[in-house]
C-alpha cells in the first residue's frame, strides 16, 4: 500500500495498480475490519488505500474509507489516528469543495491532536483551515495560517509540505494584489517540488505561475507553465489538474486573439461531468466574455447567466453566514462582467436587475426574506421606481468597476443610467475625503476640493431627480461603503453639504428597500434598552468620561416604566440576550467598540467584566446575530459600530450589519471614531426628537444640522458628526 502510495505521488499510476494489487492478494477483506480490530498494519494499509484514492480523485471511496478509518478509532479510543482521520476528512472535503465541512473536520483534528502534542497534524490542519479560508475569498486570514503552517513545516522538517505553503502563500499574497511576492514564493516552492519529484505541487506552481503571468500580460512564459502543468498532469493522469492547465491554456488562446482554440478548450471543458463548481463559473463565464467579445451576444447572455446561476447554486450549499459572506466575494467580476455586457446592449434596466440580485444575500438569508432557490429569484424581478414612490424619495445605486463605473437614480417617474469615471479615481476622491476629515479639517470652510468632486461625481448627474429636503437611499459599492454622503459640497447657494438638501438613509438593496416600511414603525410604542457607561474591563478599554452623560441624556426623553437602563456592574455581554432584546422598540449602546477586518462577525461592544467568566466582556456581531430584533433603532454610540471590512455585494460588515441581520429597521452605526464630548449631545438631540414622533432618520439628520448651526466650536466639524451613519434593514 505504500509503495501504490508512492508511485502515485511520483505520477506512475501503472506501477500503482500493480502494487494495489499486490496489496489486496495479502490482505484480508476491510469489510471484515469492524468486527475484528484490525492489526496496526492493516489499518495503516486502509489509511494507505485512502489516501491514494484520493490522490487519484476518486473522493467517494476516499470518503468511505477515511470515515470506516474513523469508527475503527474511534473503537479502538486511539486518539493519534483518529486525529490523522480528521485531517484526512478536512482534505478530501477541501477537494470536493464542501468548504464547511471541511472546517469543521480540520478544526476537529486541531481539537483531537493539540492534547496530545501531535505537531505534524496540527500543522496540516492549520493549512487546511487557511485553504478553507482561502477558498471561501478569506485572503487575509488564509495567508496568515499559511504562513503559520510553513513556519511550523519547516520546524519539523516537513519539506513537502513547506512546499505547500509556500505556494499557497503566493496564491494568498496575489490576491491580495502582490504580484511580485506571489511569484518569488511560487518559484521557491517550484524548485522544492521539482528537487522532491512532487508532482502534485510542480503542477500547482506551474499553473500559478502561469496565471500570475498572463495577467501581467507575458503570454509567452505564461504558455510555457500552462503547457508544463498540462504535460504533468496528463502524464500522472490527474484529472482535476488537467482541467485547471486547460482552463488556463483558453484564457492565453484569448489573449493571443486565437478565438475558436479558446472556444473549443472551454466547450471541452463545460461538457466535462467531473468539473468542480469553482472552475466550473469560471468556465461559463469566460465563453460568456468569449462571445461577448465576437459580439454573438445571444451565447453570451445564456453563459453570463449560467456562470451566476453556477456559482450561486455553489453559494446555498455553505450553511454559515460566517463562511457565505467573504464567499460571495469570488462573485464581482461575474455580475460586474454581466451588468457591463447588458450596458452595451442598452439593456440598463435588466442590468439594474442583475446588479441587485447579487447585492445583500447574506443579509436577506439572515431575515428569512431569501428565496432558497435562485433561480426563482431571477424570475421575480422588484419595480424599482414602485420602491421610490412609496418610500416618497429618490434611490441612488451605484457599482464600481476598474473600467467604468455606474450610477441607477431611481425615482417615482422612472430608472434613469449614468456612467461614471473607473473606481480608481473615485477611490483616490474618497480616501483623500476621508483624510481630510480625519485630521479635524473643517471642508465648507476649505472648499475642499475631493468633497466637491465627490458631489460631482456621484449626486451632480441626478441632482435634478432629488426634490430638496426628500429622502434619499444610498446603495453603494466598494469604497462608497466608508463614505458618509452627509459630508459631499454641493453648490447652490453657496458651498454646503449635501446634508442640507437631503435626508439620507444608507441601503443594502433594492430588495431589502422593497420590504422597508417606516411608516408601519411609526406609531410603535417607544420601549427603551439602554446598556452603557460600563466598568472598564482594562487599560485597552478606560472608562469613558462622557458615557454617564450621555446616559443620562437618553434616558431622560423616556417615561422610567418604558426603559431598561444596564449600566457600570449591570452591562455584561450576557445582560443583552437576558433582557430579550426582541421586545424592545428602541436599543442603545454607550461604550467601547471594536472592529476586525479579519473577522467581522468578531467585532465587539466592550462592556463590563462577568466576574464569573473573566474572559467575557464583549458583545460580539456573531452573537448578536442569533437573537431576533423587532427594533425602529438600534443605536451603536461606540467606535467603528459601522465596520472595517467590505464584502463584495454585502457591503461594510461589522456590528451595525450585525443588528439589521437580527431585524432592526433602522441601525445608527459609526464609520470611525466617535468623540465622547460631542456624541451625548447629538444622541440627545436625536432623542428628543424620537420621543416627539420624528422617524430616526429625520431625527438623526436634525441632531447633526444642529451640531452644525449651533456649535461655535469644533463639533461643527464633520469629524465629530459625520462619523454617525445611518442604515436602513427590512
């Protein structure tokens, strides 16, 4: 069994099967294995036997195998092999793109193999957890446990995997947009492989190296990788492999301008049943570029279609929000692909349609608004300007893309289409924007130049739609997310923002916009929870010298009998779920907070320290998910309560994101960090108005202009008013 091993790592699958054979007249029949243990030979020939399965790509019998390998250890309470097993399983799932379980198999083996000092299981497993990652679009987390799992590699010594990393370390580092890193990783671990004879890991190296070229536009060296993976694969007879050197092989064809090469690679390769779902949308969305570029604009539509159907049909089978939300990022290109396609085609409206069928999935899953079939998603299409009249306001959407971008007004008269400059210089608007403010500039005063600019850009085009003072809804993309349009310079009348002329409420989609109702929320009872000013848990966290305040402030607008006030030793993590948070109207929170771009749903309200488990003291997104809201408001007074971290068609992730997946209709959540003078008086002004029957976005709106009329001080800077966002949910 070890030699079958061998010769099939080396790529001699001839010799394989004799030594399988061989193998098969000494043994006895593993069906036999569960009633009588088996020698600690025989079961190392049955792990033997699964590993070369699934070397060999047949990921059922592996599968079989690897779980009978299981029970047996499980039997046997031999911890070190059910560990092994463990990692297996993460393994085979990772290869058959069940990417959930494959977490929970390796976080498993981590589990079963850290008691026991196991530090060759623990390494795998940590790069099968970062492959995870990786495939699921975490590419910063993927590339720090792979770097974690190289490190640990090469302190055991384990130079085929160190060869793995290394180029998975590449793989991470390109997509997180560096290239040159990428390679120099990708040629070290090519020179490991080929010294090692490892066919498996030369065939990867290849078809990275090869893809990293093609697009830096080197088709050439680029050809010559593609072809070397191929000859490897072919000659080992890895299937998989061998799709993946073809899929690469079409994309040069098209590059070279050879179009029927590229088009009969990728029909081989879409009528191939053993394609993965990942190369499988790849495939369709490239004969769907293909077409569209020999202007056959019937086959492209089709495969536009069916690359998004493909992929979204891979999506529903990833059980956790956790997981579906950096997911969705692999996404972009193929809605952006087919929204530019359709705008050639003067179909802006249908494009509009598709854009949005893309947008805030995560999120409509987590209200149970989600229908669990997408394709009949696509056959229910919403009437955008319906949505406008109702909400009595006007709904700007707009997608960023390297080439152009796009902007959808839609009010009650109709959808109207503008084109936009590309997303770098949109981009470079808006960090410089958000600089400016950062650093306590006061822009009306300044004139400042990227505020104006913004306002041209992105409002100018649809300004005549907007009657002044209306509602407005903001659907953005990209770095929009981290704008707060409150703050763009709009001419008329002399230079002002934008606030001004507009009440504006940030929104996920147009579907979710189709089951917003605020006037249902308007005569709700007002019912307060309030948890706040709590007892510092240590020095990274001091207490806040407003927070008292500012507790103060928003309680007082409220009837005692009406409110729930948690405050200093009362404001634990655990106060939250106990005070059933579904039954109140209106929640408020004043305290620390935390963002993690890494991981969203880790992002936190730091409250007290529960004596009895000294290590909560956070409140975080994740839970806060799984406790259903009925709320108009809830309102996060407490740094980044916004998020750091975009998913492509969900928007900025972290706590704010958190309580519209719960259910609140309206979330005021802070895009940086809040001042802890000024926010008791915008919150109490925002309150006073609540209380007085002011919907939370005219109320939100009237406390900022006030902080912007009446303070002879700084506070009339967007600095310390700005940073408060508005979110509407469903």
């Amino acid at each position: 069994m070890l030699q079958a091993w061998a010769y099939t790592y080396m790529g001699d699958r001839s010799k394989s099967d004799q030594a399988i054979e061989e193998a098969q007249r000494l043994s006895v029949d593993s069906q036999d294995s569960l009633k009588d243990p088996p020698s600690p030979l025989k079961r190392q020939a049955l792990n033997a036997l699964g590993l070369l399965y699934q070397q060999r790509n047949d990921l059922i019998r592996a599968d079989e195998i690897f779980r009978r390998d299981l029970e047996m250890a499980r039997r046997q309470k031999d911890t070190y092999q059910q560990a092994a097993t463990l990692l297996n399983l993460s393994l085979l799932s990772l290869k058959r793109e069940r990417l959930d379980e494959a977490l929970e198999w390796a976080e498993a083996a981590v589990r079963t193999a850290r008691p026991i000092g196991a530090r060759s299981i623990l390494e795998e497993a940590q790069g099968n957890i970062a492959w995870a990652d990786y495939k699921l679009g975490n590419f910063e987390e993927a590339l720090a446990g792979f770097q974690k799992a190289e490190e640990e590699a090469r302190a055991l010594g384990e130079a085929s995997d160190k060869t793995e990393w290394l180029n998975d370390v590449g793989l991470s580092l390109y997509r997180l947009g560096h290239a040159r890193e990428a390679e120099t990783y990708y040629k070290n671990a090519l020179e490991i492989a080929e010294a090692n004879r490892e066919v498996e890991k030369q065939i990867e190296c290849h078809v990275a190296l090869a893809e990293l070229l093609l697009q830096e536009g080197n088709t050439d060296l680029s050809a010559e990788h593609a072809e070397k993976a191929l000859a490897i694969a072919r000659l080992s007879e890895r299937q998989s492999d061998t799709m993946e050197a073809l899929f690469i092989q079409s994309l040069i064809a098209y590059r070279r301008q050879n179009m029927d090469e590229s088009r009969k690679i990728l029909q081989d390769l879409e009528k191939n049943s053993a394609i993965m779902p990942s190369l499988q949308w790849q495939v369709e969305g490239a004969l769907a570029n293909l077409y569209a570029k020999s202007e056959n604009t019937a086959p492209a539509d089709k495969w536009y279609r069916q690359s998004i159907t493909t992929f979204e049909t891979q999506r529903e089978s990833i059980k956790t929000a956790e997981a579906r939300l950096p997911f969705a990022t692999h996404a972009d290109r193929l809605y952006d692909d087919y929204v530019r396609f359709l705008v050639s085609q003067n179909k802006t409206d249908e494009a509009l349609q598709w854009l949005d069928l893309g947008r805030a999935r995560t999120l409509e899953e987590g209200l149970g608004m989600a229908s669990p079939n997408f394709k009949a998603t696509i056959q229910n299409p919403r009437g955008a300007p319906a949505i406008a009249q109702r909400l009595h306001g006007t709904i700007l959407v707009y997608t960023l893309t390297p080439e152009e971008s796009y902007l959808w007004a839609v009010s009650p008269s109709g959808t109207h289409f503008f084109r936009l400059p590309g997303e770098a210089e949109i981009d470079a608007h808006v960090r410089n924007y958000q600089r400016a403010i950062l650093s306590s500039r006061d822009p009306l005063m300044d004139a400042y130049a990227d505020g104006m600019a913004l306002y041209r850009l992105l409002v100018e085009p649809a300004a005549s739609l907007i009657p002044k003072g209306s509602p407005v809804f903001i659907i953005p993309d990209g770095s929009l997310t981290t704008l707060n349009f409150d703050t763009l310079l709009a001419p008329g009348g002399g230079i002002h923002y934008w606030i001004e002329d507009a009440t504006i409420t940030n929104a996920s989609s147009l579907k979710l916009l189709a089951a917003f109702h605020p006037e249902k929320h308007a005569k709700n009872p007002k019912k307060l929870l309030l948890i706040g000013n709590p007892i510092s848990p240590d020095e990274k966290f001091p207490d806040l010298p407003g927070a008292a305040d500012e507790v103060t402030n928003v309680a007082r607008h409220f009837q005692t009998a009406d409110e729930s006030i948690l405050v200093q030793k009362q404001a634990l993590p655990s106060a939250y779920a106990d005070s059933v948070p579904g039954d109140y109207s209106l929640i408020h929170f004043v305290a620390h907070g935390t963002s993690s771009s890494a991981s969203p749903l880790d992002s936190a309200i730091v409250l007290t320290r529960n004596p009895a488990d000294p290590d909560s003291f956070k409140l975080y997104a994740r839970d806060v998910i799984q406790h259903p809201l009925h709320a108009d408001l809830v309102t996060i007074s407490a740094c980044y309560g916004s998020g750091s971290r975009i998913y492509g068609g969900e928007g900025l992730v972290g706590l704010s994101w958190a309580f519209l997946s719960a259910g609140s209709h309206y979330v005021v959540g802070s895009l940086w960090q809040v001042s802890d003078s000024a926010a008791p008086q915008i919150m109490d002004h925002m309150y006073s108005e609540i209380a007085a029957g002011r919907s939370p976005d005219a109320a939100l709106r009237d406390a900022k202009l006030f902080m912007l009329k009446n303070s002879q001080n700084v506070f009339r800077k967007p600095l310390y008013w700005a940073t408060f966002q508005l979110y509407g949910g469903a």
